[in-house]
C-alpha cells in the first residue's frame, strides 16, 4: 500500500500520476485531518470501478452470479436474450 501526505505527493504528483497507470495500484493520501483523505487511481481502473458498478445498478451482475451457479448444465450463448439482461 502506497501512503503519501499531502506535501510528499505534491512534491511526486507526476512520478505518482506514472506509478498508478503503471502498476494498477491506488496511491492514498492521508492528511492530519482525516476529511481531506484521497487516494489517486489510473483512469483505467476508474473506467473499470464505474462499468462494474453500473452492471451492479442494472442487475446484470446477479445475473452473471446467478448463471454462475447455475449447476444444471450449459447456457448456448446463442440462447441469451442479451438485450434484455
């Protein structure tokens, strides 16, 4: 886990801006006062934190779960209402 105050990732903001796109690991800034904590992450792991939340939101991840534990067989992807999930 990579912590920084405020002053030390002021002082890296660039090298820590490299490090979460290159290592896909969040940066976390704690301050004294704990109401200005932040952590900084890549725009990549972004995108994928908001795409599962919005299949979280829409039901389509109980779905998934739900086939996933399906143990009576095999879905035919063909047989998948995919616009209706």
């Amino acid at each position: 886990m990579n912590i920084k105050s405020p002053t030390n990732a002021r002082k890296e903001f660039y090298e820590l801006l490299k490090q979460v796109n290159d290592n896909n690991e969040p940066v976390y800034i704690n301050s004294s006062n704990t109401e200005n904590n932040a952590v900084i992450i890549g725009q990549k792991d972004w995108n994928s934190i908001q795409e599962t939340l919005y299949l979280e939101s829409t039901g389509t991840l109980d779905k998934v779960r739900a086939r996933e534990q399906d143990q009576s067989g095999h879905t035919n992807v063909d047989d998948i209402d995919w616009d209706n999930l």
